[in-house]
C-alpha cells in the first residue's frame, strides 16, 4: 500500500506521486519517440488529475505547477493507480495542530460540520487514525443519557411453586395437576438495562479501548468517562456490532427520545471504524475542516472570559456579531456588502474588543522573522488579516479598542504581541496566539490564554 503525507497549508512534490502509482511509466509508453521527460510529466499530470479530481477536491487539494498544495483542512483519501488494479494508495494530510487537541477541541462542541466522511471511499486500517481520537463526543453524549438511563423490558419463564405473571395454564393441567404436581410454567416481564442502546454503547467502549495503542498518552478525561460508563452498565451486557439495520430498530420514543444525539455518535463511530462498510476495509476518507473547529474553540476560550469577567460576548456563529449596513433610499441597484461579521466581539462599559481567529502559521512567522517562506508569501496575508480586523472597531463608540488576531502557536516565542497607534493611543492592536506545546492540554490552553488576555487588558487597555 503506497502512502503519501504532508502537512496541512504545506505541499509535497508531484513527481515522486506519479512515479510510485505508474503515471510516468503508463506516459512514457503512449508518447512518440523523441518527446521529452517533460512531456511525459505533463500527460502523466493530466491522467493524474482527471482520475483523482473528486477526491483531491475532497480536502481541497489543489494541483500548482509540480506539487499538490493543501489548505486548513485534514483528512485521508483514496488515490487511483494510473491503471486499476483494484487497490488503491492513500494521501493523509495531517493538522497543524496534534490530533489528541483536536480530540479535545471536539468535545466541546456539538455541532458536526467540520467533520465530513464519505462511506464509499475506502482506505487502509494501517491508516486509520485510532478511534480513541474521535471518541469524545461519543463518551460524553453515553454518560449523559446513562445518568437517567432509560430501561427496557425482557420476558422471563420460570418454573414456580404458584401462579405468577403470565402462566401457562394448559401445561400446568396436562403436566403437573393429573401428577399432582405444584408447578407452574410462569412468564413474566422485568426491566432491565440490558437492551439494544446499551448494547451499542458497550460496542463503541470496548471499540475505542481496542484502538488505544499508547493508554500513557490518552487524556485523563477520556479514561475517567470510559471507566464511569463501565460501572453503570456493569458486566453483564453483551455488545451489539452496529449496522444499517440495527441503527434503524432503535427506539425512539418515550423515555428513548433523550437517546437521539446518542445515535448519532454512534452512527458516526461506527462509520469511522468501519463496521458499517460492507466491503473487506475498514476505513472510509473523511476530512476536518481544522480551521472551523480551531475558530470554535477560541470563540469558547473568549466566551469563557467573557463570563468570568462580566463583559458581554458576541459571536459570528450565532450571528450576535454581525455589523449590518441599512441601505439608504437613493442607494439605487449598487450592489454591495450588506453586513460586517467578525469572529468574536467581546465589551464592557468603555472597551471594545475585536478578535478573528486565523488557523495559519503567521504568529511563528512572524516571531522568528523570515521575509519569504517557500510556502506563500505570508506577509501580504498577514497585513490584509489584521486590516480586517481593524475595520470592525469603526463601527463602536466607544473610548478603548483593542484589535487582536489569535493563531496557533507551535515554537517557544513571545506570548503575545501589543502595539498602540500612532495617532489614537487608545486604539491598540496585536497578537493573541494559542500555544500547542508538548504535553498540553486543553485547561492549560483556556488557562494561559485567559491570563493572558487579562494581562493586555491590564497593561495595555
């Protein structure tokens, strides 16, 4: 199984791609005598691209020159050999940011958007990401529910000393009264917890334990929520592999309405371990649009601020945020933007603060100046990002503006960077990083940032 992997806003070589799934080669042999190796690259390129364009777009993968650049989305694909040999290689972009924050970054949201799969695309298990990393929406939602867990009923039949329940009143007259026997064949209900949803949820505990290869590296959150799940549903249910059909006979009314988001997490597991294909892989492609999920997290990092400080918090998300433009009379047909929306706004009484998320590497850039990357050219960016931002504090009265940009933060550098302006001292602008060093974890992340937001309100603001 070929493999290929590059970073997320990076780009990998094309040449050594067609070489390795017999591009070049299949080029070589159609072109006449005498083209050139150019040539050759270029039909190659073309076959390449039209065999592969869905899933390049996909994760939006883009074809530049000789390389495959990509974006702020990660995620893996399948990749067509230049002729079909029923298997394919396969193209992992990884995030900037590791893949355990990001497990944690999706525990604190419900909404699903910035994860997307495509069932019919299979890749290897050798590659698939381990399960544990996706598994805390699944362990949050199980616990939720199992703290007032809906119970089933099962039937019972038992042989007793007296009539019980429903009784099997025909066998006891051929069987035990000519004998004079006391028996009676009872039928009866129970309630119990041993019923289908809690067979699914035990399925999807023991699937993600499986899928641990180092337990020393798995967050403590996740293993104090599988051990809580254990203990309340005990020992004694059997799992059930989820499937199509299964997934449609869960119940869902009743008490087994508050179970809906459950199914969901489950659905979604079951896809990304595989068990839901019918074919021999058991992996499918997904891509996570990191850029989404690392703007949903700082929106959580400043909400969290906001309360705790007793200033009002806005957000593009819920629409809180948008700045609108009332359209004038006389402003005719003229088309135009009818509205401003800005990541996160947080005030008080006599500051404004304006900050945009911006997944890119523009912070470390920056600290450890280089005037070009071979990348792209980050400082036109940069500028244009900050303009942006600046833009929004127009619109306020009120007497201190404070504009910051928040990136992630992968090298030991400053902790933030503040500037005044020149001709207003009251309007400050600046960089507010997260900082994804080795070890961390999501408290520690919400912690220094927190501080030190309060610190540049403190002394700057």
């Amino acid at each position: 199984m070929e493999v290929f992997k590059l970073n997320e806003n990076s780009s990998i070589g094309l040449k050594g791609i067609l070489n390795r799934l017999g591009y070049i080669k299949l080029a070589e042999k159609s072109l006449p005598y005498g083209a050139g190796k150019s040539d050759a690259f270029n039909k190659a390129l073309s076959r390449f691209i039209k065999r592969n364009s869905d899933y390049l777009n996909f994760l939006k993968i883009k074809v530049e020159n000789d390389k495959l650049c990509s974006n702020s989305i990660a995620g893996i694909i399948p990749l067509e050999y230049a002729i079909d040999s029923g298997e394919k290689a396969n193209l992992l972009v990884e995030p900037m940011i590791n893949w355990q924050t990001l497990s944690e970054f999706a525990s604190i949201t419900k909404d699903r958007d910035w994860l997307t799969l495509n069932e019919n695309w299979a890749v290897s298990k050798a590659l698939d990401i381990e399960l544990w990393y996706f598994s805390k929406p699944f362990l949050d939602e199980a616990l939720s529910v199992l703290k007032r867990p809906a119970k089933g009923f099962k039937t019972i039949s038992n042989s007793d000393y007296f009539p019980k329940g429903n009784t099997d009143w025909v066998n006891y007259s051929i069987q035990s009264h000519p004998y004079k026997r006391l028996e009676f064949h009872n039928k009866f209900s129970i309630s119990t917890f041993d019923v289908l949803p809690h067979s699914l949820i035990v399925w999807g505990v023991e699937a993600i334990k499986k899928s641990i290869n180092n337990y020393q590296i798995v967050p403590q959150s996740i293993k104090e929520t599988i051990k809580n799940i254990t203990i309340i549903l005990g020992k004694n249910i059997t799992p059930v592999v989820p499937s199509n059909k299964i997934l449609a006979q869960l119940p869902r009314t009743g008490a087994w309405a508050g179970y809906l988001n459950l199914y969901k997490e489950i659905e979604h597991l079951a896809i990304l371990a595989g068990v839901i294909n019918k074919e021999k892989y058991t992996g499918c492609a997904y891509s996570i649009k990191t850029e989404e999920l690392f703007e949903e997290f700082t929106m959580y990092l400043c909400e969290s601020f906001a309360k705790r400080s007793g200033f009002k918090f806005y957000k593009d998300k819920d629409d809180s945020a948008r700045i609108g433009f009332i359209k004038s009379e006389d402003s005719g047909n003229f088309k135009m933007l009818n509205s401003l929306r800005p990541d996160i706004i947080i005030n008080s009484n006599d500051l404004l603060i304006v900050i945009d998320s911006k997944y890119k590497r523009h912070y470390d850039l920056a600290s450890n100046y280089r005037k070009s990357n071979a990348d792209f050219d980050w400082e036109d960016e940069m500028r244009h990002d900050l303009h942006q931002a600046i833009s929004y504090t127009i619109f306020s009265e009120k007497k201190n503006k404070l504009v910051l940009l928040t990136h992630p933060k992968l090298t030991q550098s400053t902790k933030y960077h503040i500037r005044r302006t020149s001709r207003n001292k009251n309007i400050i602008v600046g960089y507010l990083p997260l900082h994804f060093k080795s070890g961390t974890t999501i408290k520690t992340i919400e912690k220094e940032y927190i501080d030190n937001l309060n610190e540049i309100i403190k002394n700057f603001a």
